[in-house]
C-alpha cells in the first residue's frame, strides 16, 4: 500500500525525478542503475511507513489496555477461603512454613506436674 502511494509520486516527466535521476548519473550510474536505486529508496520508505504505523497501533493498544485494567474492578474474594470457613490460608511459594507444634511433656501425666514417691 505505501510502495503504492510512494510510486505514484514518482514519475518519468516530474522534476524531482529528473533531477534524482540526473544527480545518480552524474554520480556514475548508468540509467537502469538509477532507477533501481529510487525503487530501492521507496521500498525503503515503504518499510518505513509501515514499521511506523505499526508501532502507531501498538501504542493504541497499550493505551487501550491499560485504560481497561484502570477500570477493572478488583476481584472478590474466592469461595471457600473467608473467615469461618475451614480453609487454610494460601500461602505463596516463598512464603513461611506453619509453625510446629509444641512439644508435649514428658511424664505420667500430661499437662501436670510429675510426682515422685
């Protein structure tokens, strides 16, 4: 589409183009050389307009997104996991391991004190 559009503004009569094509002779191309080298340039430019216009869209799609996570509402809490419901609490992968238990106590009877006779 924009080697197109590009090529419609070269032409065989137009002054520009006379002038390009007589600056690469007198540079030491011959005239199919001369040619080639503004098919190159708009190529080139043609790929130009088109990395432009995609970066163009991207910026309108990040634009775009973050604008929706601004609105986003924040999620509610999951089923199972309130206060009250028996479920542990989640923990991350570098999070903390539960505490141990205690240790129990050691004699004939658990909790009081040992007696001796």
């Amino acid at each position: 589409m924009h080697h197109a559009q590009l090529a419609e503004s070269v032409s065989a009569g137009g002054d520009a183009t006379e002038r390009t094509l007589a600056a690469l002779r007198a540079a030491g191309l011959s005239g199919d050389q001369a040619l080639a080298a503004i098919a190159r340039t708009l190529d080139q430019q043609a790929f130009m307009l088109s990395a432009s216009e995609l970066f163009f869209g991207s910026a309108c799609l990040f634009v775009l997104l973050a604008a929706f996570v601004w609105v986003a509402r924040e999620p509610g809490p999951m089923a199972g996991t309130g206060p009250g419901s028996g479920a542990a609490p989640a923990r991350g992968p570098g999070a903390a391991p539960p505490p141990a238990a205690p240790p129990r106590p050691a004699g004939p009877q658990a909790g009081g004190p040992a007696t001796s006779r």
